[in-house]
C-alpha cells in the first residue's frame, strides 16, 4: 500500500511538473486497477482524493513531501517506542540476575548458618551456665579447713565434679592461663600488677576461669598480668 | 556490583550493616559479636590489634591502646603508640578496615562503598575527617549521614506525617540529644544538645558505687581497696545494669573467698536512681 502511495508519489512529484495533482491521480487509479484489491483500491482512492483536496489547498509543498514527512515521523517514533522497550527488558533483566545473585548469596548464607546454628545455641547456654561452676569453685575455696573433710563440703566436691565431666563431655574445656604468657585472644586483661618473680607480660593470676568449646572462647579468661 | 555497607563509627563501640532484600542486616565481627569497640592497640610483639582483643588487653598496655578516638577527630592533635605517631584519622581508618573486613568475611565479596553516621554537631572538619578516615581504610564514602537522622530513617519516619521528634541516644561514652523536624520527606536537624562525657561506663560506676556503699554499711568493709573485689563488683554492676528491673547480685558474685565467709547481698531497683545518683 505504501509501496504504491510512494510510486503514486514519486509519480505524482514527476507529474506536478508536467501536469496537475488530478490528472496523476485518476492515471495512478486507471494503473492499479485490480479485481482482488478493492479494499486497497478504494482506500488509495481515498488516500489520493484527500491527497488531491490538500495538494490543492497546499500548492507548494506537495501532498508527497508530507506523506513522506508523516511516514518518517511514524518510523522514527516506532524506532523510539522499541528502544524505550528494549531499554526496560535490558533493565528487568539486569535487576533480575542482581535479585538472583542476591538470593543465591542469600541461600549459601543461611545453609551455613543453619549448620552453625547448634553450635551458637550451644554456646549461648553455655555462657549462661558458667557462673554456676564460678560459685562451686569460690564456695570450695572458701570452706574453712576444719570443715575441708566434713559431709557437706565433700558433697559439694562430688557436685563439682560431676558438673565438670559433664561440661568436659559436651566439649568445654577450661583454660589454662595463669603462668602462661598473656594472650589477648584467650585473656582478659583487668589488673596490673608489678612482680619481680614473673616474666614480662605473664599471667600472674587467674581470677575467674575462661572456658573454650570445641575451637572457641566462650568466655575469656578474667586475669591479673605481672609487668 | 558490591554492595554499600552502612557503619556507625561510635566513640566506644563500632556497628555495621548491609541491606539485604531491602531489609538491614547489622553483621557479625569476627568474634560473633555485633558491636565492635572502637578500640585500636600495639602490642609489645608490634602486633595490631582492634576491638575486643585490643579491649581486653588495655589495662596491662594502657599506653599503647587507644580508645575514644573520635574525640579527637577533626582536630591536627595526633596519638603516639607502638613506637609510631598516628593521626585521629589513621586511627579510625584502622577500626574501619576491621569492620570492612568483617563485611566481607560475611558478604563473601569486596567491599568498597560505605556510608558513615557522625554527631549531628560535628563540624566540617570533623565530618571531612571521618570521610578521609574511610578513604585510608580502602573505602569510598559515599555519604556522611547525621546519627540522629539515621535513626529516623531507620524507623522510616520519614515516610509518615510530617512531625517533630526528639532522639536520645545513650551511647558508651556520649549522651547526644537532638530535635529533628521531618517535614515532606526531608529530615531537618533542628537543636542539638546532650552531655559529651556521660556514657554507659558512668552507668557501671554508679551501680558499683552504690554497692561498695551498701556493703560497708552492712559489713563495715571498704570492698574499694581490695582490687579483686573491686572488679568483680564491677563486672556484677554491669550485669545489674543490663538486666531490667529488680536485680538481686547475691553473696555468689562476691566475697566468700575473700572476706572470710561473709554473705551479702545487694538489691538495684530499676526505679532506685534516688540511691544510685549518676552525676
């Protein structure tokens, strides 16, 4: 159809020079006659008749200057109507491979987490349950020694022990810190002390004992340091 | 792409945190926990340390740990440790890099982008300090955001009607006040005050204070003067304090070993700040 419009066109710019808009036009429809086409046929009719009626009242600029214009324009705004189109799957696509690699992220995070998950409980209680064997430890020492072989101070040991195997089971272990060098990683430093009989940096006393689980600190080391 | 992780620099203690899924998410350090101190050592074997080792080794290294920098950011005024003179900056680039470390460790990608809170009144000076601190750290701040206002943001006032909220915040060190005007969508600083050396420490204080007291009313013991009890009683304080309402610290926590049997026991009321003055 267009084809034709741009021959009819192209013909009818030839024509204006020899001769007038109408007589192009009814030539053009004398041309294309064809039975199976009506449809087209009249709608080129058409197209032409407004062609003439505009080419009439526009005797300078030809009806195929415009058509070729609006044909131009409706290419270039077809040609932007796919960009903006192609512009937004680019955009989709991009943000749906970032949310995959985000939940992928996601995924292998919380698999891990799960896995640690018992250990954290573990630890958690643990923590929790430690200043119980603190007090065991401070009430064993401070049984004066008249009483050391008595029921219920040997009772209390029982008692201790018990609850040590039973954290050693688990995997506790205390540490072992005084006399050991000062480390950080296991001791917390919170007192000072000058000692000629320790070496540099070295604990001098344990004042509450820290505990690991499996590889990790529990609680550190509550230490006294010599120089 | 990496992702932006969001850090609040704090005078005692450090957090970071990630938006994940549109939710954030405040990360782990290295040793589980989700605060880091802001503290910076040089150990006699030249080792670094920052945040909890280097806190936990400050009282048998005190000369050459550093704590607090930000009180010193935004002033020309440098630290000597380790041997080595260091600027507030240099400083707080270190605490930095360990949280980004810690980013990363749990990202499992780099990390290279950061936004930073600061006090609603830090100057320029300071709040370029902070910028730079990131820089050295390796990272590229893309913002410099109020503390106040980030905790507006973070409760999405900014999405509700246009109101006037005053935020208190209670930190390690500082006790920072500021009135904030949300209004279309925009958070204005309007007013900022508060007190620059009153922190949770002073809390501590107050509680074991109140307990020596207590005690050598009982007892007739100045538990002050022996160090061992003394920071056992503050160990005890803290606990107390992190525990709401009634806390009972019992003859367990304290003295048996020391003070020849003697049971005691101490009760801090939640309400009681009658008997536990601050200030």
């Amino acid at each position: 159809m267009s084809e034709k419009h741009v021959k009819k066109t192209a013909d009818g710019t030839e024509e204006i020079t020899v001769g007038t808009p109408e007589e192009t036009a009814a030539e053009d429809l004398k041309e294309t006659e064809s039975p199976d086409d009506t449809a087209a046929k009249n709608k080129a009719a058409e197209d032409n008749k407004k062609g003439a009626d505009s080419a009439k009242e526009d005797e300078k600029s030809g009806k195929s200057e415009k058509a070729d214009a609006a044909i131009k324009d409706l290419v270039e705004r077809a040609k932007l109507e796919a960009k903006k189109k192609d512009d937004q799957i680019a955009d989709l696509t991009d943000r749906y491979k970032r949310t995959l690699a985000e939940y992928e992220n996601f995924r292998k995070r919380t698999e891990k987490e799960k896995s640690d998950i018992y250990a954290y409980a573990v630890k958690d209680v643990l923590t929790k349950i430690l200043p119980v064997a603190d007090s065991f430890e401070r009430g064993l020492a401070a049984v004066p020694d008249d009483e050391k072989d008595g029921a219920v101070a040997k009772g209390m040991e029982k008692i201790y022990k018990q609850f040590q195997k039973t954290l050693s089971d688990i995997g506790v272990k205390p540490i072992e810190a005084e006399g050991k060098p000062f480390d950080p990683n296991y001791h917390n430093a919170v007192m000072h002390v000058e000692d000629d009989s320790l070496g540099e940096n070295v604990v001098a006393k344990d004042l509450q004992k820290g505990y690991t689980y499996k590889d990790t600190v529990i609680r550190h080391s509550m230490v006294q340091v010599a120089n | 792409m990496s992702k932006i992780i969001g850090i609040d620099l704090g005078t005692t203690n450090s957090c970071v945190a990630v938006m994940e899924g549109g939710q954030p998410t405040v990360i782990a350090n290295s040793e589980g926990a989700r605060t880091t101190p802001s503290v910076v050592a040089f150990t006699k074997t030249g080792e670094r340390l920052v945040g909890e080792p280097a806190k936990r080794q400050a009282v048998t290294n005190a000369a050459n740990t550093i704590s607090s920098i930000k009180r010193k950011m935004g002033t020309s005024e440098k630290v000597t440790a380790g041997g080595k003179s260091y600027t507030p900056q240099e400083i707080s680039a270190m605490i930095l890099q360990k949280l980004k470390a810690d980013a990363e460790a749990y990202l499992g990608e780099k990390v290279t982008e950061a936004v930073i809170t600061v006090p609603a009144y830090f100057n320029d000076a300071q709040r370029q300090a902070t910028k730079d601190a990131g820089r050295i750290a390796g990272l590229d701040v893309k913002r410099i955001i109020n503390e106040p206002t980030a905790a507006a943001l973070a409760y999405g006032l900014d999405n509700e009607k246009d109101q006037t909220i005053m935020v208190y915040d209670l930190g390690g060190g500082t006790f920072d006040v500021s009135l904030i005007e949300i209004g279309d969508g925009v958070i204005e600083v309007k007013a900022v005050n508060g007190d620059a050396h009153l922190g949770g420490d002073d809390f501590d204080n107050a509680i074991a204070n109140y307990m020596i007291q207590d005690f050598k009313n009982k007892e007739g013991v100045d538990l002050s003067k022996d160090n061992m009890a003394l920071q056992r009683i503050k160990e005890a304080a803290e606990k107390a304090k992190k525990e709401e309402g009634a806390v009972y610290c019992d003859n367990d926590e304290h003295q048996p070993s020391v003070h020849h049997g003697s049971q005691w026991r101490a009760e801090t009321f939640r309400h009681g700040s009658d008997t536990c003055k601050v200030r």
